[in-house]
C-alpha cells in the first residue's frame, strides 16, 4: 500500500521574492519585509489540467490569481452556446479582476495547457494594500493596464481590417513574450484558431486565410500550432496607421 505524504501550507506557499516572474506581478518594487508579507498570503494552488476551469462566471470572488506557469483564456458563453473569448493570458499576468466590481465573477477563466497559479485572498489583499502604499499603487497599475487593454481591443475591432487584427495580434504575442525572456520571434500558439477568431471578432476561415496568406508574402511561417516571425517590419507596417492598437493590449 502506497503512503500518502500530506502536504504542508508551507510546501504550497509561493515565495514572490525568489520567483522570476515579479517584475510583472504585484511585488514589483517592493521592500525585502514588504515582500516577506505579501509572502504570508500568498499561496500557490495545485497545478490546473488543460481544460480545467480556474473559476466560473458568476461565481463569487474570493481571491485573485497570477498565472506563474500555462496559459489561460477569459471567455463568456451565450446562450445560444456561442463562446465569446474575451482575452489570453500568461506567466506574469493577473486573473480574476473581473469580479471586483460587482463582488461576481463575469467571466470562465480555462486553463489551455498545464499550468499553476499562485492564489491571492481578495480580502487580504485588500487589507495588506491599505498598509503598504506601494503595493496599491502597482495593484492600481495593473488595473488600469487592463482597463487600456480593454480600450485597445475595442480599438483594434473598431477600426481594423481583418489582416490587420491579425497582425496586431501577432506582434501583441511577440512582445508579451519578450519581456517573459523567450523569442520574440518563434512561439507556440496555445490556443486555437477558433478562439483568435473569436477574439478577434473574425470567423475561422479569415483568420486560416490571413495567416496562409502572411505565409505565402514571407511575413511569418506556420507549422501546426508554431508560428515564427520573418518580418516583423511588415506586420508592423499594417497596424500603422492604428498605433494605439498593439501598445495597450501589451502587458
């Protein structure tokens, strides 16, 4: 008979202060003891099954999640069964925000590969923030970073063609990458071509014919889920004379 080893809240814990990723999270910029304190709320959840939910739309909000490893997608469901993908997100990158407001989460939030999370108590970071200025004025940061995300993709589908979505999309990926310390030129899409469509406000054969087409012009090259930047000057060129498009969709 096998033993099972329980595991300990200590094994579960996430140390911010030794993770590659706080740059980009909510530690960024604070004191060594500031750090040592946000570490005590911190814990880190089990690690999420492709396919798995992080949490449900409608469901309460009780804490939020940086995305340490995997990648995710925020999506709404019509009631026709239609699924609006609302946005993706990476290592780095916070999860659940959209319950804020309302107390209520808006949205699923579905891992799209194996990934962790790091599981951040709403009310104790509330808490925690009142105490350290610094940590609220980056957790305002990150909000208002999503709040020009959101402008960003209404831009992007306002006044866009549907190449130049694309293209947007592209080089969205390619920087969020960067500043991760992977290629900005080479990178696997975790999702599908039916979720960039639907993303993107395009139907699944645009986004397969813009990207043959990038391909066949020697923009990019594409083999199943990998795609690799030939030119980024070129997609760069497309999405010109809408500037704003790619600058706050990045994070």
């Amino acid at each position: 008979m096998s033993t099972v080893i329980p595991i300990s809240s200590h094994h579960l814990r996430a140390a911010c202060s030794d993770c590659s990723l706080q740059e980009l999270c909510l530690p960024a910029g604070l004191a060594p003891d500031e750090m040592h304190r946000l570490d005590e709320i911190v814990n880190r959840k089990r690690p999420l099954k492709r396919g798995d939910y992080l949490y449900r739309a409608g469901g309460a909000l009780q804490s939020l999640y940086a995305v340490r490893t995997g990648f995710f997608k925020s999506c709404v469901m019509h009631d026709d069964g239609r699924e609006q993908v609302a946005g993706f997100h990476m290592a780095g990158e916070m999860l659940g925000m959209d319950g804020i407001g309302s107390g209520k989460h808006m949205c699923d939030a579905v891992s799209l590969e194996d990934s962790e999370v790091c599981e951040i108590p709403f009310n104790d970071l509330e808490t925690l923030s009142r105490h350290i200025p610094t940590l609220q004025q980056h957790f305002h940061r990150i909000m208002s970073r999503e709040i020009a995300r959101d402008y960003g993709v209404m831009l992007l589908l306002g006044s866009m063609r549907a190449e130049e979505r694309l293209a947007a999309f592209l080089l969205n990926l390619s920087q969020r990458f960067a500043a991760r310390g992977y290629s900005s030129k080479s990178f696997l899409l975790r999702m599908t071509r039916n979720e960039i469509g639907s993303y993107l406000g395009l139907k699944l054969e645009t986004i397969s014919r813009a990207l043959s087409h990038f391909q066949t012009e020697g923009i990019i090259a594409v083999q199943n889920k990998s795609v690799e930047i030939l030119d980024a000057g070129r997609l760069r060129a497309m999405v010109s004379q809408c500037s704003v498009a790619t600058a706050p969709m990045a994070r």
